[in-house]
C-alpha cells in the first residue's frame, strides 16, 4: 500500500482500494473519513493519473473534517441563522472573526470557539490552547485583543468516582484544570477574561465543553483580511516552532470520545506557550498598522496545510511552499506531520517582496522567530516541496469545497402538560435553589481570572461592595481613551431547557443576552455562536440541531441581532451518550456612555422594586422543578416582538440615568433575582407579591418566564418608570439584610446573610 517516493514520503496505493480497503485505510491513518469521501478523492487522482503521497491524503482528511468544512452543518445554517443581516458588518462569516463597526474610525472584532475534545484529555493544556486560538483569530484581522469570555460546561462536581466510565476524568479535577488553563493564558498574555459562564450537567461528565470567546478593537483603516494579496507576494511564517503537538487536532474533534481518546487521541492536543504568544501580537499588529501585510492568518485547525491552502485560495491564487524552510521542535518529523501539525502560537503572513526586510526586522525586535516559506503564484494549486522534491500538488478549488450532506433529520417532538401539587415549604425551597450548583456564586472561578488587566473595564463580572459582591449580568468595557463608548459583553444558554426542547431552548438563550445587555443599559448589537451538538450522522441528534438553529432564527430575525461569527462543534458524544444540545451565545451590545452603565447591586434603602415583564406558570427544566424531581410542565416562550419593545424602553430608561440597579430573571426566577440584587448591596426587601396576580407564590418566586427584570428606582421616579416599561411595583429597598415577602396569607422572612453564605460557598465546597 505504500511506496516511498523520497524520505519520508509515500504513495499511497489509493486507485486500486475497494470499499474495504478504503475502511481499512481511513482507520490505519486516522483520518476520519468515510469510505465514500475516499471514494470522491479516488476518482479524482484516476482523472489526474496517479496516486495520492501521505501528505496529499493528510490534506484532504484536515480540509474535509467536519471541524474544517462543516459538512453536515452547513445547509442548516444557511437555511437559518445565516439569513440575518447587519449593515454594521464590516466582514463577516467568512473570515476567522467578524468585524463590526463600533464608530466612525473603529470597528470591533469577535469570535467564538470550542475546545472541547482536547479539555477532555487535558484539561489544562486544552483550555489553554482554546484561549490561544482564539485570540488569533481576532489578531489576524488586524485587531488588538481587549477581553476574553469562556463558557464552560462540566458533570456535577459531587458525581460519583466509582461510576465513571473508563478513560474518562472525574468533573472536578476537569473543572479545576480547564480554570487553570484559561486563567494562567489568559494572564500570562494580558488579556483579561471578563465574562463567561459555568454549568453542570450529568451529559458532561463523558465529554465537557470549553468554549472561549475573545474580543478586538482596531481602526477600521487596518481590518485586513485572511487571503493574499496576488501573484507575487510572499509568504512568512511567525511565531512558535512546528512539532508532533497537534496531529490531527480537527479529525479527533470531529468524532465522539471513548475509552480509547486518552491513549490514541492524545498526540492531538496542542501545547500552549503563552510568552511567545505576547510578542507575536505585538509584532504581528505593528507590521499590519505598518501597512507591511498583504494578508494575515493564524494557524488553526489543519496547520499548515488548512492556512495555506485558505489564504491562497481566499485571494484567488495558488501557492508554493518549501517545507525544508519550517523551524521545527525536533528532528524527524515527517513532511505529512509537519504539514498537518497544530503547534501554537504560529502566524501566517502575505507580504510584497519588498517588505520582506522590514517585517522580519520587527519580528526580530519582538525576538519572534520568523521565516519566508513560499510563493503566491495563479495557479489555483496548492504545492509543498521537501528535500528538493515536489510532494503535494492539489487543485485548491476541490481540496477546499469539501464535502456537503443534507443527511437525515428527526423532527423533533415535544408535548407540554403540568401536573398539579402541593406548594412545598418555601423557606427550605429558597435555601435549596440558591445553593444549587448552577445558581451558587461563581467567584471561586472568577477571582482565578485577571479581569481588569489593560485597564478597559467599567464593569466587571463581579458587582457591589468590596467582599460582599454579586454576580453581574454583563461585563462593560471602555475600548478608547478618548471616547466614553463602550462595549457589553455577555454568555448565555440554558442546556436544561435545550434538552427539554431545543427549538424554545435556543429562542430563551438569545432572549437572555438581550436581557443581560440591556440590564447593564448596552443595545445588542451583534452575536457569536458556538454550537455544541452530538453526532450528525444520528437523524435524531442532526433534528435536535436544526430544531436550535429554528429557534435563534425565530428571535434574532425579528430582533435584528445578526450571528456574524462562530463555530459548530459536533460529535460531542461519549459511552455515557450524547450531551445536552448547548448553543452557547456571545453577546455584544454597544453602550452610549459607559458613565451611565447600571449594576445588579441594590444601591439605597427606600428605592422601589420594580417588575418588568409577564409571569406565568412556565416552570418546565426550573430551578424549582429540578428541585422537586419534576419532569413535565410549560416552557419559557419568549416573544422576540415583546422582548424587542422592552429590551429598548429599558435601556432608554437607563440611558436617563433613572435606574439604580437592575437583574435580569433567569435560574432561580425572581427569588434569585432578587438575593443576588440584596448580596451585592448589603441591603433587603420588603415585598407585596398579591400585585402580580392570582398564580400560586411559589409561581411568582420560582418562575423562570423570559424577558424580565428587576429595578431599582428612586421613589419620586417610580411612577414614571412603571408606566413606560409597564412595570409592577412589588414594594421597597430596605436597610436590615432581610427579605420579607408577603403574598396574601403567605409570609417569609429569609434573612440575606444567611442565603449568601449558602450562596457563595455551593461551587467552592465541592
């Protein structure tokens, strides 16, 4: 089957193979693809007359994974989340990271990822990677990275070690070194990490999810794009050395995980190396505002082989590149390796001849290793040469289009029904609830992240009074010196209600951004969506993905609140099964003036509690429900029509400076809502719940009804604020740490001091 050609290189006897064979090939390589995708690279070499080498083979299985070309995704994104529009997008889609316009003279650039396989393996080093990459993606469209996010999903934190499978690691010790990863990145580079989210799920413990989000600012003179700039540039290779780190980091992330990952799959986690990573910005941003670059793109999933190829195709060109020339870790590693690698911290630049001399003078400055590797020419090929001989040559045209499936899919069904029951006792219900591990205090997580560093944040994760602070909806940052515009940034999903149903699950994690954006006074603006699925090739988990993506299109259609930029993450599936369907959503929102922002914090005894928004008995996947072991009920509906109008009245409201505080109501309902609004402000309350009508009142606590929040306004401006957001008044800001709740006969006294020690130590006591 194999033949050497030159050292280390090898035809592959591929023209000959039945369908056994082909199984058998794709299996011995590990190049996760089909028989039938093998049999589509057969018969093009039978037209060209010869057999593939390794390393052409290598390439199609990175250009053809699920990971690079989305091949079982692609048709459902065009028929949904694709069709929104911005017309502040300056680039978007089709690029690493959007660009979207911030003023007249900037833009801001975002992206979304996942890392989920290889955090699996190696909590640390895959987390970290994740945060490496992703920073990349915003550098090479000429961006300055201001602020990273990191969604993160694991099992609970009490299950059982003796009840885990084979190969896989306990959630603990995952959550512990994911945290780890992200916070020693993201600190060592000095980005700071401002938002994100955790969750747990038993659907996690056999494959978690680390998903990580960055954010940009750039004058719009230097957005530059990931294509070359025509026949004649070069190409220049930047950054970290190439090793055996990373081989076949996008065909591992596009299959399920299982006993054998942690023995076969390890060689394809990266390894991070933050230090180098710093300069590279540094050099990368100084050439690109130098107007030294025709072309800028990181070296992602696929390595060499995916970047140039990409870059040379995006421009309309070919390209050429001497293998020989790539600085390596260590020696012999085959040619196929070098090109498929996934090394970090690398940088692909396009440049004119004449710059040349200039850029690798910056690089040297920056003590960044930096090479010339190759050619742009017209060809419309891709062509590497090793020892003097030429070892791939490939049509970039069908390396890139890839392959694409409308396979299968399972409508998903979903029939709703309460069953009545008792009213449990409140007060132990309430201790409970805020005790939960997806409710609890986060800061254990969030004091291991610099979040201030760089010296751009208003609004930070954690609000109110120093040691005593509260979970914030959104995260404010300042971007410009001169300017008092700013950016909200916010992660969002609920899994529990994805897994219920992913169509209303989906619509309820975009009306949570928008809750959380407008919370903090910042219009949405623009999403990013990372979308964590299981295996495609099941019609039922390929229908739970296009139910999703129904779902964002419902709200943001209607909202305006374009997806410019993401990621879809397939084959989360392990022995234990499939995880839950997980949308996860970055949201950004633009504020006016970054002096008006508004907190969750309770501020002044004697404000009034206001009510905004319509609550119902819509409890299915609750905080209350899953207390009470009950699984059935009504699910959050949100209506983008209702969520608009009051999502905007709210932030104008803001934006006069009339609210003192606000929260979104999500888990928990209006009973967390309203602890966490009394913990950050050393403050209580004293409600009248009969005003909000005849539901029971553990409905009216517990309810988890979308678009909804709670304010805090001053008395003399009470009336004015319930009347324009239609808000009801449940009573006033109190001085003793108490909450006092009446509902007709129902009375609770919850006293504050006691639910936040619960609060604050339901994560950490694990």
């Amino acid at each position: 089957m194999y033949k050497e050609l030159t050292k280390n290189v090898f035809e592959i006897e591929l023209l000959g193979l039945d369908d056994a064979g082909l199984k058998q090939l794709a299996s011995s390589r590990h190049l996760g693809m089909s028989a039938d995708e093998l049999r589509l690279v057969q018969n093009h070499f039978k037209k060209i007359g010869r057999n593939p080498t390794d390393i052409e083979l290598e390439a199609f299985a990175q250009s053809w994974s699920e990971h690079c070309c989305y091949k079982s995704s692609k048709n459902i994104l065009r028929e949904t989340v694709f069709k929104v529009k911005s017309p502040a997008s300056i680039s978007a889609i089709a690029e690493d990271a959007a660009v979207m316009e911030f003023d007249e003279r900037h833009a801001y650039v975002l992206a979304l990822e996942s890392h989920n396989h290889p955090s699996a393996l190696d909590p640390y080093g895959g987390a970290a990677t994740g945060v490496g990459g992703i920073i990349r993606d915003v550098v090479c469209m000429g961006a300055q990275p201001i602020a990273l996010v990191d969604p993160i999903f694991f099992g609970p934190l009490d299950f059982p070690d003796e009840n885990l499978p084979k190969g896989t690691k306990s959630p603990k010790y995952l959550l512990h070194g994911v945290v780890s990863g992200i916070g020693d990145y993201g600190n060592r580079v000095g980005i700071p990490t401002v938002g994100g989210m955790v969750f747990f799920d038993e659907s996690y413990v056999g494959n978690c999810l680390v998903n990580v989000g960055c954010l940009g600012i750039l004058p719009k003179s230097e957005v530059i794009g990931s294509r070359v700039g025509g026949p004649g540039d070069v190409l220049i290779y930047a950054g970290g050395k190439t090793g055996r780190d990373g081989i076949h980091g996008v065909t591992f992330a596009s299959a399920e995980l299982d006993e054998e990952s942690e023995k076969e799959s390890r060689p394809a986690v990266q390894l991070g190396y933050a230090i180098m990573k710093e300069p590279l910005i540094h050099a990368c941003l100084e050439a690109n505002r130098k107007r030294l670059l025709t072309g800028l793109k990181d070296f992602g999933g696929g390595g060499l082989s995916c970047v140039c190829a990409e870059m040379a195709h995006a421009g309309g060109c070919g390209a050429a590149v001497n293998l020989d020339k790539i600085p390596l870790k260590e020696e012999g590693l085959s040619p196929w390796e070098i090109w498929v690698s996934e090394s970090q911290e690398r940088m692909l630049l396009s440049a004119k001849p004449e710059d040349v001399d200039d850029i690798l003078e910056i690089f040297k400055f920056w003590d960044v290793p930096a090479v010339v590797i190759g050619d742009v020419d017209n060809s419309g090929r891709i062509t590497a040469e090793y020892d003097g001989v030429t070892i791939l040559n490939l049509d970039l045209e069908f390396l890139l289009k890839g392959v694409c499936y409308d396979r299968p899919r399972e409508p998903f069904e979903y029939s709703e029904s309460e069953v009545e029951f008792k009213m449990f006792d409140l007060e132990q219900a309430c201790a409970q609830i805020i005790g939960m591990q997806n409710i609890a205090s986060r800061e254990a997580v969030i004091r291991r992240y610099d979040h201030q560093v760089r010296g751009n944040t208003i609004l930070t994760p954690m609000q109110g009074i120093v040691n005593y602070q509260t979970h914030g909806d959104a995260c404010v940052l300042k971007p410009l010196a001169d300017s008092d515009r700013g950016l909200a940034l916010t992660c969002d999903v609920n899994p529990v209600l994805c897994r219920i149903n992913p169509y209303w699950g989906s619509a309820n994690a975009v009306d949570e951004v928008v809750r959380n954006l407008c919370a903090v006074g910042a219009r949405p603006h623009s999403m990013a969506d990372c979308l964590n699925f299981a295996n495609p090739e099941k019609p039922r988990q390929l229908g739970i993905l296009e139910a999703s993506c129904r779902g964002l299109h419902y709200m943001t259609d209607v909202l305006k609140v374009p997806f410019v930029s993401g990621n879809v993450s397939l084959y989360n599936e392990s022995i234990l099964g499939p995880i839950a369907p997980t949308p996860t959503l970055f949201g950004v929102g633009m504020v006016g003036d970054v002096n008006k922002v508004v907190s969750t914090d309770l501020k002044k005894k004697g404000s009034r509690i206001l009510l905004v928004g319509e609550t119902t008995r819509e409890m299915a996947g609750s905080a209350y429900y899953q207390l009470n072991n009950i699984n059935s009920g009504i699910i959050p509906k949100p209506n983008p029509e209702v969520t608009k109008k009051l999502s905007e009245n709210l932030v104008s409201i803001i934006e006069e400076g009339l609210i003192r505080s606000c929260h979104d109501i999500s888990e928990g309902g209006l009973f967390v809502a309203l602890s966490e609004m009394c913990f950050g402000g050393r403050l209580g309350v004293e409600l009248d719940l009969s005003v909000m009508g005849g539901l029971r009142t553990d409905f009216k606590l517990f309810s988890e009804s979308p678009t909804r929040w709670v304010v805090e306004v001053g008395e003399k401006n009470a009336g004015r604020v319930s009347k324009e957001l239609d808000a009801i008044d449940l009573g006033r800001v109190i001085g003793n740490k108490s909450m006092y709740v009446k509902d007709g006969e129902v009375e609770l006294h919850l006293v504050t001091t006691d639910l936040q020690k619960i609060w604050a130590g339901g994560v950490e006591r694990e």
